[in-house]
C-alpha cells in the first residue's frame, strides 16, 4: 500500500518534471543584441571567453541544471517503491522509502527558495510595461526579451516545485507510519545473538558517524547562515545583492538546511542512541542520507560560480563560494555514509539468511536445537 501511494505521486512527477525541463530549453527571448556583441566585430577571442555568460544565461542554465538534478532523483525513487513493494526486509525498505521520498520534498522545497523572486527585479518589471526590452512584432504580440524569459520561466517552475514539494511530505509522513506499524520479526536461537554481538560494534560506529556528520552539517549551515545575516544588514554592496534577489534566495536556502540538520541530528540520536526504530530505522539513516547527499550536490550546482570572467567571480557573493565548495564536500561524506549504511544491514541480512539454510538443512537431517536462546531482533 505504501508503495502504491508513492509510485501515484512519483510517476506522474517524473513525467511533470521532464515536461518543465522541455518546456525551459524550448523557451527563448529576444537575443539579437547578444548574438551581435557576441560576433566581436571578428576580432580574436580565446576559447574560454565563449563561455562567458551574463546574469540571464548563468541563470538559465543553473534551471535547466536544478531540472535535470531533480529529473534523475525523481527517476530513482523507483528503486526504493519496487523493493518496499517486494515485500521482503519489509521495515528496512519502508525506512528507505520514506526517507528518500521526505528528502526529494527538501529538493523541491530547496529549489523553490532558491528560483523564487524576492527582490525588486519582479516590481520593476511589472511597474511600467513600456520600462522592460521587450519587443513588438510584425502581428503586434509581444516578445519578452532574455531576462524576462528568465524571470518568468523561474516563476512557473518554482510554484509547481513548491506544490509537489509539499505532496512529497505528506506521502512520506504517511509511508512512515505505515512503517511504524509493521511487526518486528523475532528469533529465539542463540546463534543469532552472535551475529549481532558482533554487528553491534558495526551499528555503533554508524551512530558515531551520523553524530559527528550532523554537527558538522549543523556548524556549517549555521555559521553560513550568520555570515550572510552579517552581510544582508551590513555588507557593503547588499543593495545591489538584494536587488538581484542572490542573498534573500540563499539566507532562505540556509535557513531551510540549518533547521534540516537539527532534525537529521535528533532523529539519528532516537535510531542509533535510543534504538527505538529497529530496521525500520536504520533504513531511514541510509535512504536519507543518501538522498541528502544528492540535496547538497544540487545546491552546490545552485549556488557555484562557474562564470570563466574574472570581473564576474570578484562580483559574486564569497558566502554562495563557501555554500558550493562545503556542500560537494558534505555531499560526499554523506555519500559514504549511506554506503556503511547499506553494507551494515546487508551484513545482518546475509548472516540471518546462511542461518537459515542451515537451519534448514539441519531440519532434513533430522537435527532438532532447543529454542532457548535470548529473544533477539533482528527484523
């Protein structure tokens, strides 16, 4: 049931994603003027000067990036619904599903904070119609010039982003409890306290891990987050930031991931400290964080300065620099973690089952063991 919920609203994101992202490359502006500055007058050019972009192209391609990040995220969250579907390990992969579709809701939520406009440019543009470089055509209809192709394309996307986010969350609140509900599976043979005396170490290491990830996440995003509070009231060139809406996007952005963190921090300590989630949630620590590994590469992407113009990086904000470079480096770690995760649980899985076949083979042998062993679980 819960795969079934999940798939509904999956599939047809899928499909809805890769109809936006058609519909951005498809769009196009008045691009005249750029195509004539841009012949140079036939003058000699390095290769890397074609690769310079003013703030209108930079913008369009990190959309059609954030497009193409979300298109193949989207794509697979169907591994996660066909093995919670399968029916086997059923908890751990319900974990894994619910995680992975709560972390996508971020992405989206994310992307929404990042194209939306907060600053004046909208006003300006909408404050006088004769004010913007638009053009009328032979059959008198408008054409929007670049920028306003932009700004509109960002508009669209970002309020479809905004309301899938939000149907993301409800469906993975709704997978978890589902999860919760499951019945854990109980064993009575000694044999298997050996193998989680054993994987107890392993269980406890990941604990250790998620705790020191989540605080640097937290000192990260946090201290992020006041330096650009300390630049928004009182940076030296914060109006013309606030102008082009890049310090409102990214002291959301950071605010939305300093508060993502805390909860990553406390939910980890009530599945590796507290132990009250069994496989279920150890589950939830893999497909998170492996999913959060993809929501700090996007904003990497989000908020990189890959303008080959010197004069273009000396004029970005050092705070979205520092954004980029600890998000890919967070990416990774958080990469993987996801792997020790995932071996950690194939560990049990793996060690329960040859203790089955040999349970097995010892039944037809006619070998029958006393159930008197712990109660142990092992889901």
């Amino acid at each position: 049931m819960t795969a079934c919920g999940a798939i509904v609203l999956t599939l047809p994101t899928f499909v809805g994603l890769l109809s936006l992202f058609i519909w951005v490359i498809s769009a196009g502006g008045n691009n005249n003027n750029n195509n004539n500055n841009n012949q140079n007058n036939g003058e000699y050019r390095p290769w890397w000067d074609y690769f310079d972009m003013d703030d209108e192209e930079m913008q369009s391609v990190k959309l059609i990036m954030n497009l193409v990040v979300l298109i193949i995220a989207c794509g697979t969250l169907f591994v996660p619904i066909n093995k919670a579907h399968s029916g086997v390990y059923e908890r751990f992969n319900v974990g894994v599903l619910a995680s992975s579709m709560f972390m996508f809701g971020n992405m989206l939520f994310v992307s929404f904070w990042y194209l939306a406009n907060f600053g004046r440019r909208e006003e300006e543009d909408n404050n006088n119609n004769n004010n913007n470089n638009g053009y009328y055509n032979n059959n008198n209809r408008y054409w929007m010039d670049e920028r306003e192709v932009v700004a509109y394309n960002q508009k669209i996307v970002s309020w479809v982003l905004l309301g899938l986010g939000v149907a993301y969350f409800i469906v993975a609140a709704g997978i978890y409890g589902a999860g919760e509900a499951l019945p854990q599976t109980l064993h009575t043979t000694n044999e298997q306290t050996q193998v989680h005396l054993l994987a107890a170490g392993r269980f406890q290491a990941l604990g250790q891990t998620w705790s020191v990830l989540s605080l640097s996440n937290i000192i990260v995003f946090v201290g992020l987050f006041i330096a650009t509070f300390l630049l928004f009231v009182g940076g030296e060139d914060v109006e013309r930031m606030v102008e082009e809406a890049r310090i409102v996007n990214l002291f959301i952005v950071l605010l939305h991931m300093g508060i993502l963190t805390i909860v990553m921090l406390f939910k980890g300590n009530e599945i590796f400290s507290e132990q009250r989630s069994g496989s279920l949630g150890v589950g939830m620590a893999y497909g998170g964080a492996k999913y959060f590994s993809g929501l700090l590469f996007m904003v990497c992407i989000l908020f990189g300065n890959f303008s080959f113009d010197e004069r273009e990086r000396e004029e970005g904000v050092w705070v979205t620099t520092a954004t980029s470079i600890a998000s890919i480096i967070l990416s990774v770690l958080h990469l993987m973690f996801s792997m020790k995760a995932r071996s950690y649980q194939t560990y049990i899985y793996d060690a329960n089952a040859e203790h089955d076949n040999m349970e097995i083979v010892e039944a037809q042998n006619g070998i029958v063991h006393g159930a008197t062993g712990p109660f142990v679980r092992v889901d």
